[in-house]
C-alpha cells in the first residue's frame, strides 16, 4: 500500500490522481497458475466481486461495477482496478492487481467530472488500514472460489453487479454513436449489447460509455 502515488494508471493509459494519505492505492500479487490464459478475465471478474462484497456493507445497492473494473457509486467513479498478468505457455504465472479506491477524499481537480469519495457519499472518515483488511478479505474469498472451480457462480455475480445491466444507454464504437441495452459480458470478457436488430460483443478498446458523466 502506497500513502503517496506519483504515477498510478487506469485503464486506456489513464491517470489516476489520489491525494496523498486519504485514498487506498494498494497492489495485491497473486499467483494463479490454476487459471487458462483464455479465462483471465474470470481473475477480473473475482476481484471485482470481492471487492463489490467488501464494501456493499458500507455503500449498499447502488455499488456497481462499469465494465470491466471500475468501481461506481450511482454514476460517479469511487475505485478503479488494474491488473497485469505475467504469462508462461498456457498460464498465468503471476498477477499484480493494482486497487485504487477514492476513500476520505473531500476535493478532485476540475477537470474530473465523474469521481466521488465514500466520504463525500457518506459524509464520515474511514480507517484506511482496517478497510483495506476488508478489501483483501474480500478478494481473498473470491480468489478461493476461482481457484476451486466457482467460476460460473463469479460470473453470474460479476453480471448481477454490472452498471447500467438492462438499462438503455447510448455508447460509441468506430466514431458511430448509439443507443443499447447492456446484457451482460461473455465468458472471456467481451461487453454483450442488444440494440434493437442484433446483439454485439465489444473488447475494452472498441466501445465507450457516453451518457450519464461517463
């Protein structure tokens, strides 16, 4: 765990800004050499439940997360998590998981129009030592169920948490803007949309949010 980030990442080569001392910037190493690289996503998807699991306690029901990893309260970003995997033949030899979560926070820059804080949506301090014990409890439970072949369970929960599932909503793809309805994600990761003639799989680089603050 980090008290001061200097160049923290995000996903599409995005910076990621935290104030020192009042937000967790942590990173996790684990080893699943149990998992195909072709489900590589399902170590995403374990994370994200558990970290969804941690602090549902704390945020309650409108904890999502927007595809792939981030963590969103109502249509603000609260967290964000990065993972790298180091491959060997047809396994994962190591992952770092890089977690960032917006914790006691009260201020962003300008120019961030979408990032929110548990303390500006709860209004109360937070120990960032004792919830960063439950973010790993959390993902340490979820982790322990991949590694013992739960991972259709993770998949149908990761689906249940998504943001924005069956609502319409208005995306971009190859500089054509239009409106869907997210229905879930395949089980290598792909974001599943229906539109009102076909159903479309999109990779992270193919597909952006554009309505809400995005």
């Amino acid at each position: 765990m980090a008290e001061e980030q200097f160049a923290g990442r995000g996903q599409r080569q995005n910076t990621w800004h935290a104030q020192p001392g009042k937000n967790i910037t942590a990173s996790i190493l684990l080893n699943p050499v149990f998992l195909n690289i072709h489900n590589q996503f399902d170590l995403n998807r374990a994370v994200s439940v558990g970290i969804q699991r941690a602090l549902k306690p704390v945020l309650g029901d409108k904890l999502k997360v927007k595809w792939p990893n981030d963590i969103y309260y109502d249509d603000y970003k609260v967290g964000g998590i990065l993972i790298e995997n180091i491959l060997f033949s047809n396994t994962i030899k190591h992952s770092i998981v890089g977690v960032g979560l917006n914790v006691n926070q009260d201020d962003f820059p300008a120019d961030v129009t979408n990032a929110s804080s548990l303390k500006q949506i709860l209004h109360t301090d937070y120990d960032l030592k004792a919830l960063l014990s439950d973010l790993c409890g959390g993902i340490e439970a979820a982790y322990l169920e991949l590694k013992a072949g739960r991972e259709q369970e993770l998949r149908n929960e990761y689906a249940g948490y998504l943001y924005g599932l069956n609502e319409k909503r208005q995306f971009k793809s190859n500089n054509y803007i239009f409106d869907a309805t997210i229905t879930g994600v395949t089980p290598n990761g792909l974001l599943v949309l229906q539109n009102e003639n076909e159903e479309l799989t999109f990779d992270l680089k193919e597909i952006e949010f554009l309505n809400s603050t995005t």
